[in-house]
C-alpha cells in the first residue's frame, strides 16, 4: 500500500473504565486507499473483536481482523481536507456480519448486506437443454452483480458455451507430450473442477473463502490425470465511500499436481478471463474501429482501457486494467478488472474479442512459459462491480491503491 504504518500518527492511550484505545489518523490523501489496513497494536494478539469510531463525527465503522496481523475498515467519507482520527477499542462481542458467505451445498453465495454479489459453484452446473453435456462446469463464479442487482456475467452463452463468468483456464499447452485444451472443452482434453471448500469467513468488513480447484488431462478416456492444482481466496467487500461498488480481490495460485510440468505455448487467449452479460451481445451487430466508450445500447457492450483504448484497438494491448460495460435491463452498469504489479509479465496482454463481451487476462500472448514442479504460479486480480459508467479517474484511483503506486 502506498501509505505506510511510519506516516500514520498513533497513540496509544489506557482507559482505566473501558480498557485500551488505541488513536490513530487517517491522511485525507489516503482515503482512496481502500479497502484501508493497519497494524494491530502491540500486545492486542489476545482480542479477537473489535470498535472503530471516527472521532469527529463519532461514526461506528466495521473493522475486521485479515488473520495477518492487520486490522481492515473503510474510511469513512471525508468532510475536511484534513487527517482523519480515529479510536480503537476491543469489543465483547462481533459486529454482525455485513458481508456473509451461505454455503448451500451446491455454490456459496456472498451477500451484501442482505443482497447478492456473486456466485461460486462447487457443484457441476449442467449446460441449457439441447448443449452436450461436456460443458458442464463447477469451480466459476456466476453470478457477479452489481449493488443496484444487475447481473454483469453469463455463462454457456450462445456463441461460446464454453465460457463460464469468471473463470481460469489455460488454451494450448503441453503435459507429458500430449496438448491439453483446458479451455475449449468440446475438444475433450482437459478441464477444470472445483474440489473443495477450504476456508470460508464472513465479518462487518469482508466475506473470504478459498477452494481448490484441478486442472485435468482427459485425453485418455479412460482415466482422469491430475494436472495442476489450484487455490483461490476470494475476498469481497461493499464499498460505499466515494462510489459504490462491490470490490473482489482474487487470488489464484497454481501448482503442478505431480512431477511433470506444465508447457504452456505461445497463444492469443487464455487465462484468467471474464464472459459479460448476455445483454452485451447482439450477434447481428457490425463493431468498426471507431467504437467508443458510449457503445450503451442493447448488444452494444463496450471496452474501455487503462490506456483509453477501446475493443478493436485494445486487442493485445498490455493495459493496466480493463472495463466492460453497457445497458442491463435499461440501466448502464459495468465491470473492471485490475491487473497487479507482482503479476507474471506484468502488465498482462489481453485478448478483447472483436464481437462478444469477453477478455481475458493472457501472459501467453508474449509466448511459452512453464509452471515447474515445485514452484506457484500467483495471480492477482482486483474486480470492482459498479452501477452506471465507467469513471475513468475513479478507477485510476483504485488501481493506484491496489498496486501501492
């Protein structure tokens, strides 16, 4: 983060009648840097709950221990140009959860504040009546919504049933001298499963859980050989400061599942990738190269970069993130997803694809590479999930929290 511990100016003060208190400030410049960390105080190891509140306006906010030694809020929304202060105390009992995770058996559901931010399936999702059946699926997120309830994913689209919302997989690789397509599964080579829930939590600040996934070799019928094994941990909170917005932080890593490695080949798609809302697709609409950001309209979807480039020119491009959006049920509402610093080739080629609203996130595009045995290979992403268009300057401002530039 781009704010230090050093620069915040804390005190520790002792309150005979409500025990410790622990005062800090906040520098206005810092406001955007959300969601917000500080260290836990020296000797606090022992209190497992926790009061923040803004002393000024005397605001209760959420604070949430991230099981690292850091302590997480949203600052509140500022009134003056100057530091916020703050008071830290223990407390008896937990706030109640403002995002919490329901685990039905067949998908966790994370809801904010009573309402829906995404999906995650751990049970095999069947394709619509009339695909075959090896598009099922499990280990996506579908739904991702937006906090008015706008629904911004799709999977088994019409025109490509093998993407699934928010997903992962790898496109032309080698293992064990056999290419494996965990991408394309009409081909029937590879894949990709969800296989357990690790770790789930719910708080007044964020929901996280983290599951493992496998990447498998299906190019013998007979048998399922184990690839790669992958971990993620999702973590989504409700920011309502300077703009609403869900904001997910995922983080994937992946592993060989044995001692072969994985090649992968040079190739224009594949990896961490995103499917847009089926209302952003009119497959009988013409794209030109002058396409622009107030592409609003029924099946008129748009992109837009970091460097301001938009579907046909952005193709490829190594932006720092990438927005899609367009009308959904009336109303303009969009996604961007953020590429980290400490992300392989950063920053990471994207596939925009010329007619439907889907991009991945491609290291591949620069050419081969393998993940070893023995070694992780880590992604990072940030998605924000907002209502109306994308603001360009607000997002500048995320990413600069996000990378700690």
């Amino acid at each position: 983060m781009k704010y230090p511990y050093a620069l915040l100016l804390m005190v520790l003060l002792w309150s005979c009648q409500r025990g410790p208190v622990y005062e800090f400030e906040w520098p206005a410049e810092a406001s955007y840097t959300l969601p917000a960390t500080v260290a836990l105080p020296q000797g606090w190891e022992q209190y497992a709950h926790f009061e923040l509140v803004e002393t000024q306006s005397g605001e209760v906010l959420g604070v949430q221990p991230d099981g690292q030694g850091r302590l997480v809020f949203m600052p509140a929304a500022l009134e003056a140009d100057g530091p916020q202060r703050y008071a830290l105390r223990p407390a008896t009992a937990p706030a109640g959860p403002a995002v919490h995770i329901q685990d039905d058996g067949r998908q966790l559901s994370v809801l904010a504040h009573g309402q829906p931010l995404l999906n995650y399936h751990t049970a095999v999702v069947m394709p619509p009546e009339g695909l075959p059946a090896y598009y099922r699926r499990s280990g996506f997120i579908h739904p991702l919504y937006t906090p008015q309830g706008k629904v911004l994913t799709d999977a088994f689209p019409p025109d490509h049933a093998h993407q699934h919302a928010i997903f992962f997989a790898w496109v032309n690789t080698l293992f064990q001298g056999r290419n494996i397509d965990f991408w394309n599964q009409h081909k029937r080579t590879g894949a990709v499963s969800h296989t357990e829930v690790l770790e789930m939590q719910s708080g007044p600040v964020f929901s996280r859980f983290r599951v493992r996934l496998q990447h498998q070799d299906l190019s013998d019928s007979s048998r399922v050989i184990p690839v790669l094994n992958e971990t993620w941990t999702v973590t989504a909170y409700h920011l309502q400061n300077e703009k609403e917005c869900y904001l997910i932080d995922l983080l994937s890593e992946q592993q060989c599942a044995g001692d072969s490695a994985l090649h992968l080949l040079q190739y224009h798609y594949g990896g961490m990738a995103f499917r847009g809302s089926g209302q952003w697709y009119d497959p009988g609409y013409e794209r030109q190269a002058g396409d622009s950001t107030n592409l609003l309209g029924p099946g008129r979807g748009g992109f837009l970069t970091s460097e301001g480039k938009t579907r046909m020119e952005g193709n490829h491009s190594r932006p720092r993130w990438v927005s899609v959006f367009g009308h959904i049920d009336g109303a303009a509402c969009g996604v961007t997803l953020l590429d980290h610093p400490s992300n392989f080739r950063f920053p990471q080629p994207v596939r925009l694809h010329p007619s439907s609203p889907y991009f991945s996130f491609s290291p591949t595009v620069l050419g081969p590479f393998d993940i070893r045995p023995g070694e992780v290979y880590r992604s990072r992403y940030r998605i924000l999930a907002f209502d109306g268009e994308p603001d360009t300057a607000w997002i500048n401002r995320m990413w600069k929290a996000y990378s700690g530039e």
